[in-house]
C-alpha cells in the first residue's frame, strides 16, 4: 500500500474511510498486508504492545484460551505471546493479513473471511477466557454493536480488551452501548485506560471488561 506515492499516514488515514463495508474493507487490507508491520512501525504503533500489558495486568498466563480478533498480521499476538500466553486464536476479514500472523507462528488457530458482526456463526458462545480486538474498533471499520459479538465468545468471568481511537469513540455511540450493556449486567467495566498512545496521528482509549 505505501510506496513513494502514497505515505504511511496517508495508507493509515486512508483505512478510515472504508465505511464499515466488509468487501472495502478486505480488499484493502489484502493489499496493504505486506508493508503493513512496517508502516505502522514507521508511526510509532503502540496498540497491539499496550493491549498486551493491560491484559496481562489482569489474567495470569499459561493454559488461557484467547481471542484475538481482527487480528491484522499478528501484532497482537506476537505481543500475548512475549508475555507467556500460549494458546492464541486469531481471525480477520482479510485473507492477506491472516496469511502473515500465520507466518508468526504464534498462533494455534487462525480464520480468514470472518466479518467480526458475524463471528457468533464461526465461534460457539461463551468459550474464551478472554477476547481482544486492537486497532479494529476505528472509524470505517466496525461498529460498536461489535462489541455485543464479542462478548457473546467470552465464558462467564472471562474477559474483554478493546482500543478504541479517540474520534471513534466521539463520533460513535460506543459509550452508549457500554453504559447499555452495563446497566443489563452483561459485563463490568475493570479497567479504561482513557487517551493513552496508539500512534503518532493520536490516542486511543483502552477498556477492559468483564463478562
Ligand atoms: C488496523 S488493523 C489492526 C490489526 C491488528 N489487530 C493490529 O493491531 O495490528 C484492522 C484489522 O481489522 C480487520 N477488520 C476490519 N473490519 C473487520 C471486520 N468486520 N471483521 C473482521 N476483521 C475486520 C482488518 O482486516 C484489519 O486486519
């Protein structure tokens, strides 16, 4: 995606506008997937690195069933990994960005083609210790009922970690849907990390629940 006519933050700005449409959004990323890591490394990327920690804070490592989704090339993952968690899902839109967390290898089982609003059909409820979804939760990506998705994968007591960038948590109604999905005793909210770094075009808020 970038080359000398196109810069990183241009191929970064240029993800937000893919209007939540799943075909826009798998064609691009198809495309970006091999300058991807090293696009985001050039703008100082710090989502997958920070969501990695905030987790760890809170589950022990070892034999816990995670969740990555929309897991991109597998920064993420790399990153759970380094910390000592060893059993690692993945899945994501785009067949391209798949094919690169595989060649991590620190993956035990990854899915490509999967829209994030139809996961519920790919996973059974309620069977991850805990769900993380880094950099997905952004404008022209998903919406915040794909909060609601998520958690249906997590077991009861298990845990959810979500970004999401500052002006989609403006521009969206997700605090609603949190405050809704609270108040109905879905989940609880343990941690927000609110305006912390993400790249160098801005912040993110980070949140951690629990189901
Ligand atoms: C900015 S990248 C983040 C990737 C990775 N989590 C990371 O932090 O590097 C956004 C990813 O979300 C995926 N994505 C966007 N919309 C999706 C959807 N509806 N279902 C599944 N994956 C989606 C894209 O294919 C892309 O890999």
């Amino acid at each position: 995606m970038s080359d000398d006519k196109v810069s990183c933050n241009e191929a970064i700005d240029a993800a937000l506008h893919l209007d939540g449409d799943p075909e826009k959004v798998r064609a691009y990323y198809d495309e970006w997937a091999l300058n991807y890591d090293r696009d985001t490394d050039s703008v100082d990327y710090s989502g997958p690195a920070i969501s990695a920690r905030l987790l760890r804070e809170h589950l022990p490592a070892g034999e816990i069933r995670l969740l990555d989704a929309g897991c991109g090339t597998g920064l993420a993952g790399v990153e759970l990994q380094r910390l000592g968690y060893r059993r690692i899902d993945g899945f994501d839109l785009s067949d391209s960005m798949v094919e690169r967390a595989r060649s991590s290898g620190v993956y035990t089982e990854l899915k490509a083609g999967i829209d994030m609003m139809q996961a519920a059909r790919h996973y059974e409820s309620d069977c991850y210790d805990a769900v993380l979804s880094v950099g997905v939760f952004t404008l022209g990506h998903v919406p915040p009922e794909a909060l609601r998705v998520l958690l249906q994968l997590v077991r009861p007591g298990g845990l959810l970690l979500m970004s999401t960038r500052t002006h989609y948590y403006e521009q969206t109604g997700f605090q609603a849907l949190v405050d809704e999905l609270i108040a109905a005793q879905k989940m609880e909210l343990v941690k927000l990390v609110r305006d912390a770094p993400y790249n160098n075009d801005g912040d993110a808020h980070y949140w951690l629940f629990r189901k």
